[in-house]
C-alpha cells in the first residue's frame, strides 16, 4: 500500500494527464525511474539532483540566449537589414 499526501496525489494525477497514463501507471513509471537511479545514499542522490538542476538551469539560460538571438535576426531579417 501507498499511501500519499495530497499534493504528491494531485501532481501525480496532473502529469499522467499531461502524458495520456493512468494514475497508477504514472506511479509505477515514478517508482522505476527512482530505483533505476544508481545511488546507495540520500547525500548521493541529493547531489545528483542538484547536479541535474544546475545542468537544467544552464540549458534553459542558453535556450533563452538562443531565442533572443533568433528573434534579433529574424527581425533585422523582416525589415530589410
């Protein structure tokens, strides 16, 4: 049995939505990608985290640089430059 609080509950339900799962499914999905993760300790798995955010934080800072830059070029590109 699993029990979850309702948050954890709602946000579960919110995704399988999103990806067209069940909530079980969605659970289950969570559940192998947790234990596919090869860490022995809490301190191991939280500094992976905070790896992949830093690496999150710094493809989502050059996404945004490579937008502007797209939308720059696209306008200098529209009125004739």
């Amino acid at each position: 049995m699993l029990h979850l609080d309702a948050r954890q509950k709602q946000r579960l339900v919110h995704r399988a939505k999103l990806r067209g799962k069940s909530f079980s499914q969605e659970v289950r999905d969570a559940l192998d990608l947790y234990l596919a993760v090869p860490v022995e300790t809490e301190e191991e798995l939280s500094s992976l985290a905070k790896a992949a955010n830093l690496s999150a934080d710094r493809t989502i800072k050059k996404l945004d640089e490579t937008i502007e830059y797209v939308d720059r070029t696209l306008k200098k590109a529209r009125n004739g430059r």
